[in-house]
C-alpha cells in the first residue's frame, strides 16, 4: 500500500506553546488529507479535512483558530496545535488520500503530551 | 453514511482463523464496506474493501452478505501480532471521510 509519513512521532512542549506535525504521502500525490485525534481508549475522531490548495474543513467542536491545517502541496499537510494546554495532549493521526482512490492511507501517527 | 455495529471484543487462538462480523443494515447501493485495523500505537491499515462480492488479498477475506446488511473480515491464519483494533466502515467508495466507530478488540492467544 501507499506509504505515509508523519513527523515527529513524539513530542512533548510546554503549555502556551505551538506545535507542528508534518504529514506526508511518500509516493503518491494526495489530493485530500485527513487529520485526527484519539484519546487513551478511545475511537479516532476525525478532526478537519484538507485538500491541496484550500481551506480545512472542520469537523464540529474543532476550534479552527486552535488548530492551524496547511495543506500547501500534494504531498505536504501540516497541524499546528497553537496555544497547547495539557488537554491537548492526546495521540494525533494523519491520513492520506490519493485522487481517483477510494482508499485512504495512515501514517503511524504522533504522540503529543503538553507539560 | 451507514452506521455499523461490530461486538466489542474476541479472543482467538493462534493459527485458527479469525472472523470478525460487522453488521450494516441500512447501507445503500453505493456503500463499499472497508476494513481497517490498529495495533497499539500505531496509525491504522487499510485491509480490504469490497461493495458485494466477496474479496481476498494477502493479509483477508471479506465475505459479504447477499443483501448486504452484513460482512465478515476473515483472518485465515491468526497469529499474536494480529492482535489490534478492528474497525469495519461504510461509505462510499470516493466519500469524503473515513469515520471510525469503536471496532473490535481481536486477541490472538496462544
């Protein structure tokens, strides 16, 4: 299967800081992104959809402000946690989805713990 | 897109097969049914996906109902490190989102 990227895969930054985690398709050109988030235990949630050259579209009760989506290249999409509080801290995924494919990709995801 | 209800968890014992059931009872014409899985701390993996034949690739097999209203992922040989998270979801086939319910917990013991 296709292969997707995330970095870091870890990351631990103080409260009132920003976060970025970058996601990328190794091979192939994804002309949609998908951001989540999962809580110990929990399902993954989706949080925003990105396509290549737009705006995010958000999911409800995902503050847009709070978490920045970038979606700049075909194979480039970013989340930037700004502000981070300890809530924050949770296990963020990215997803990737190649144009003319029903299948969407992982990457192995980042665990983010705010201090 | 349709909601599905898969049991919470199985047990299952190295080398037999596996067969994880999904109910999806109101799905349309155009829903594919796809399965991912995920092990601990990782991102999900794709799997299969099929919309009314049956399916087979090298990791499953998805048996899929006459009517559609059920499937069955089936992992012909189990063994420990197919012990992960389950998640059988419909939508369509180019849909926008993939929207992740709670999935079976599977565990492979020896």
């Amino acid at each position: 299967g296709a292969v997707v990227s995330q970095h870091p895969s870890r990351v631990i930054c103080k409260s009132g800081t920003s976060v970025k985690i970058e996601c990328r398709s190794l091979d192939f050109q994804a002309t949609t992104m998908f951001w989540y988030r999962q809580f110990p235990k929990q399902s993954l949630m989706l949080m925003a959809t990105s396509n290549e050259g737009s705006k995010a579209t958000y999911e409800q009760g995902v503050e847009k402000d709070k978490f920045l989506i970038n979606h700049a290249s075909l194979t480039l999409s970013t989340l930037t946690v700004t502000s981070a509080h300890p809530e924050d801290s949770s296990f963020y995924i990215c997803s990737a989805r190649q144009q003319g494919h029903g299948s969407a990709f992982f990457g192995q995801g980042t665990r983010l713990t705010v201090v | 897109d349709a909601k599905t209800t898969q049991p919470t968890s199985m047990d299952c014992a190295e080398g037999r097969a596996a067969n994880l059931p999904c109910n999806h009872s109101t799905i349309s014409g155009n829903e594919y049914v796809y399965w991912y899985r995920q092990i601990h701390s990782q991102g999900p993996q794709y799997i299969i996906h099929g919309l009314k034949n049956n399916e087979t690739n090298e990791m499953a097999s998805l048996i899929i109902t006459e009517d559609r209203k059920s499937s069955t992922l089936i992992l012909p040989h189990a063994t420990l490190r197919d012990t992960a998270v389950y998640y059988c979801i419909v939508r369509m086939e180019y849909g926008n989102k993939l929207v992740f319910g709670a999935g079976t917990i599977l565990r492979v013991k020896s």
